[in-house]
C-alpha cells in the first residue's frame, strides 16, 4: 500500500490510500498505453484518474462539510469520466484492458458514494 509523506497520518484513511493506489495503477496502465501510441486515451485516462485522488486529498482540508462533499463529489465525477475511457479501451480491439483496473474503480466508485450518502445526513 502506498502511503503519502505529508505531515498528516492518512494510513488509516481507506479512501485516500484506494484513491492514491488507484492513481499509480492508472499511471502504469497510460505507460502501457502509450507504449503502443494510444495517446488520446492516454492523456484522458491519466487526467481523471489522477484527478480522483487529488479531490479527495482536497476533500481531507475542506473547509465546512458542504465542502468536503463537494469535493467527494469532484471525484465521484472524475471517477465517472475514467470509467468512460475504460470502457472505450475494453470495446476497442486495439487497446489493451486491465479488468482489474476497472474493478478497482468501481470499488472505489462505491465508497465516495456511500461517503457523501452518509455525509449528507
């Protein structure tokens, strides 16, 4: 697992250490895209997959819980638009696709969900 070096002990905190983790997974899978001169998807791919965990990590410093789930919801939208590109590369013949990736994501999907659900209340 990976865990960040800011001052903060988020090893406890499952959905930015999913979030985090997601992002490397995403970062490998774009080197294989790019490998084979995907770039389009590529630089989508690497953008809002990124982007996930970079909005909860916000979401960690929000100002007021109005915030907090805004930016829950960002990610919950990037999340959204990375799945998009997953399925394009899993209906294209000549992308490759990694089944577990999107396993991951919908997982992580599931939690920033049940996140703002709960925050909501």
């Amino acid at each position: 697992m990976i865990y960040s070096n800011s001052m903060r002990d988020d090893k406890e905190n499952i959905i930015v250490n999913k979030s985090q983790q997601f992002a490397v997974d995403i970062i490998k899978f774009v080197e294989k895209l790019e490998e084979q001169k995907k770039y389009v998807i590529s630089r989508q791919l690497l953008k809002s997959g990124t982007s996930i965990g970079a909005n909860v990590r916000e979401a960690q410093n929000a100002e007021s819980k109005a915030d907090f789930i805004h930016k829950l919801k960002i990610a919950l939208k990037e999340a959204d638009e990375t799945e998009y590109w997953l399925i394009l590369c899993n209906l294209s013949e000549s992308y490759p696709y990694d089944d577990l990736l999107h396993k991951n994501l919908v997982e992580l999907m599931k939690i920033l969900s049940k996140i703002i659900s709960t925050s909501k209340q």
